[in-house]
C-alpha cells in the first residue's frame, strides 16, 4: 500500500495556502461515469492522505439507479466489504462553487495489499496504459463533450425542452451549428465553465454551438497523461451542470434527449509519443504513418466488442441514426465526419486518431480504456486496416452492434477486450447492464398505453 499512497505533504501545503476552505469532497467515478465518495472537513484531510478512506467496492457493481446488482458478486458475496481508497496525487484542487465543498481531490480503490481493484474505471484504464509503458509509448489524449442545456421546467408530458434565450427571452429552436450569436446569448454560462475550470486547473480549450437548439460542445486541450485526460472529463462534466445551475438551468450529457434532434456524443483524440517525445503517427502523407495505420486496423476490428462500453445504456442506442454525424459502421477515413474513426486534417506534427463512437453518456475512462486496448491490439499485430472511406460512410455495408442486448452480447464473447481490461471487470460489467436492462423492459412506457392498450 505504501507505494500507492501520495505524500501527506500535498495536503499540508495545499491547506496552508488555502486557509478559507473548510469541506473537501473526496471523487470517485463508477463504471457507469457517476461521480461518488464523501465530503470530510479539512481537518481530516491529512488522515485521508496517510491512511485512505473506506468505501465498499459495491459502488462499482451499482446500476444506473444507484442500486447493487447482486450478481456481480461485489454485494452480499463479499460481505458489502470495504476497501482502501487513496487520494490521486495532483489531484487536490479549490473547486470555485458558490455552495458545496470548497476543494476537492480525485480517488482511487486498492485492495488491502495495495492491489488496485479491479473494477475501478480509474484502475482499468491504468492497466491498459501500463502495456504502453512496456513498449515505450505514451498515448496523448484530448476529449470533446457535447451536450445539452435544458429549461428546468419540463415541456408536455414532461419531455425536456431548450431553455430561454438569455438575450430575446423567446425559446430556443434553430439549428446554428458553429452560430456565434448561440456562443454570445449563453456567454455568462461559458464564462462561469471557464472561471471554474480556472480554479479547477482544466485545460478548457474552445466551446462551440452544436447541431441542435442549446447543444454545445467544450474540447479539453490534449495531455500527454490519459488518465489525466479523463479525470479532467469527469471534472468538466460536473462543471458543467453546476454552472447551469446557477443560472437556473440543466445540463444533460444523456446520449439523445431529443427523439428529432442530434445526439451527444464524447469523442476521443489521440496521438502517441516516443520515449523521445516524438509523434509515432506523424507522416507527410494525410493518412498519417504505418503505426497509424496499425492502430485504426486494431480499433475497428475491437470495435463491435466495444460497443456496450461506447453506448452503454438503452439511450445510447437511439442516436445512431443516419444524417446526424453519428457513425454506423466500423470504418475509418481522412477528414471525413461520417466514419467512426477520423484522421484529422492539419500540420503532420500533430497526427492523430479521433474516435467518434462513443455517446457523452459513457463513463470517460472506461472509454478511453477501450479506444487505447484496440490502438495497442493494432499496433503489436500490425492490423492493416481496409481502404479508407470517402464520401458518407453510413452508405457502406457492415454495421456495428445496434442494440444494447447484441452490444453486451458482443462484449461478453470479445477476444480482444479481456486481455486488456481484465475478464473479471467485464463480467463486471455486463452483470451491470444485464441487469440494468432487464429493468428496463420490465417497464411500460406511455407509448404502449397510447399504442396498444385500446387497438388489440
């Protein structure tokens, strides 16, 4: 345990030099991207810095509701049995609320024996990274987020609708895809997000009006440290909803709110440095270099397999859907939008994969775990990938998972993804969404009554 453990003298320094804080919220992210832990004061923060905190490893076997899921063998099997959780180093920050915790730091699970735990996201992800680190690689990572700010109040029904305008008071309802005005009427909301991701030490980089009434996107800067990368994600994401907030609105990262509107998604960019800082993927040629080349080859081929990771719940699957830049079929392309993989127009330096699947309501680091297992597939299997598409992809034959039970199904018979994220958190995993899933049918929803109820 005392390899894991960070320096109590990170605590001690931060305290000294911010002497108004009083709470300090400790994070932790389970596999379906929901933020967790406790909330101490700051007189507790150097125990929780020399010895950890317990929480049950339960909160990893946990449904989008919050509840155990029993067969996962995390609950009752085990005792709801605590483990040791201990602060990431670097991690600690001021958080800019006006109400809440005034700090927070990120945590991650271990074992007694200093093990890390197995189905913590965090821990998943730092054993896919480590098989990179073998080879002398390191992947630089950057994430995109889109999502949507609602009303509060709920439309008829009780169906989410855009909120008001701030500058004509009238509802939202054009599309203005890249429209300043859209970036101008919402400027104190984007100007809270930049404040906060200020204090919070995000490297926020540019926000854009999406392809729907009050959808925007916000792009992290890359980082050449991937599971950094996601815990900035996670941060941004709560971010995001505690400056809507404020100015009286929502914030969904939910997949496809809208049946008739754009989904959300969360792309991931990636280029991969040398032991010598190098871009490995530069190449004079658009298309970039062989090991490029290698890495789309393995992406594809772990693709199916990857899907309930990428789209994780019955949400996640409305928004594949042709015309909304969503893809729809494992293949890859230069410059080109309408394919699941994208190599990126621009300066050769910066050569890079972009992965465009994944909806913004999968959980971040499982994500990106998944996106790197598949680069690293490709690129120790040299996978020549097929020819590059041109035009719209969603016209060519081959077609992804497209449901949540072929998606878990996928998962459960993959080749590729056990070896990387471990077979226990996969079956982890897909005892989550089994579940999950089952509840789901298990419900009648008000199109039945309207369909059904007085016509059979």
């Amino acid at each position: 345990m005392a390899d894991n453990r960070p320096s109590p003298d990170e605590a001690r320094t931060f305290l000294r030099s911010n002497e108004s804080v009083g709470n300090i919220d400790l994070l932790i992210t389970d596999a379906n991207g929901i933020v967790r832990g406790k909330r101490i004061r700051r007189d507790a923060l150097g125990k929780v810095y020399e010895k950890g905190i317990c929480l049950p490893g339960s909160i990893f076997g946990c449904d989008i509701c919050g509840d155990t899921v029993e067969t996962t063998g995390l609950g009752f099997d085990r005792g709801d049995s605590d483990d040791i959780c201990l602060p990431v180093p670097d991690t600690l920050s001021l958080t800019g609320w006006q109400s809440g915790a005034d700090a927070q730091v990120i945590m991650s699970m271990f074992e007694a024996d200093g093990t890390p735990f197995f189905a913590d996201p965090r821990q998943v992800l730092e054993r896919v990274l480590a098989r990179f680190r073998a080879d002398g690689l390191n992947p630089m990572i950057a994430v995109e987020l889109e999502f949507y700010l609602l009303d509060r109040e709920a439309g008829a029904g009780g169906a989410p609708q855009p909120p008001m305008s701030p500058v004509t008071g009238e509802r939202e309802s054009s599309t203005q895809v890249y429209g300043m005005a859209e970036l101008d009427a919402y400027s104190a909301f984007l100007d809270e997000v930049d404040r906060l991701c200020s204090m919070q030490n995000l490297p926020a980089d540019t926000a854009v009006a999406e392809y729907a009434p009050g959808q925007y996107e916000i792009n992290l800067h890359h980082v050449a440290d991937a599971a950094a990368a996601c815990d900035q994600a996670m941060l941004l994401k709560r971010i995001i909803k505690r400056a809507a907030e404020r100015f009286g609105m929502d914030a969904t990262f939910m997949a496809k709110p809208y049946a008739d509107r754009s989904g959300s998604g969360t792309h991931i960019h990636v280029s991969m440095l040398d032991a010598g800082g190098g871009n490995v993927f530069e190449d004079a040629s658009p298309a970039g270099s062989e090991a490029l080349r290698y890495a789309v080859g393995g992406l594809l081929e772990a693709m199916p397999e990857s899907m309930a990771i990428l789209a994780p719940n019955a949400n996640s699957f409305r928004r594949f859907q042709p015309g909304n830049f969503v893809p729809m079929t494992p293949c890859w392309g230069v410059n080109n939008r309408t394919t699941a993989i994208r190599i990126p127009a621009g300066d050769p330096a910066a050569r890079r994969i972009e992965h465009r699947v994944a909806g913004a309501d999968a959980n971040v680091y499982l994500v990106v775990a998944a996106v790197l297992a598949g680069m690293h597939h490709g690129m120790a299997n040299e996978i020549e990938p097929p020819p590059p598409s041109e035009g719209d992809a969603a016209a060519e034959e081959g077609t992804l998972p497209n449901s949540w039970l072929h998606a878990i199904e996928a998962l459960q018979r993959g080749a590729i993804l056990p070896g990387y994220l471990g077979e226990d958190f996969l079956r982890v995993f897909a005892a989550c969404r089994r579940q999950e899933r089952l509840s789901y049918e298990a419900s009648v929803s008000p199109l039945e009554i309207e369909w059904y109820l007085r016509t059979v």
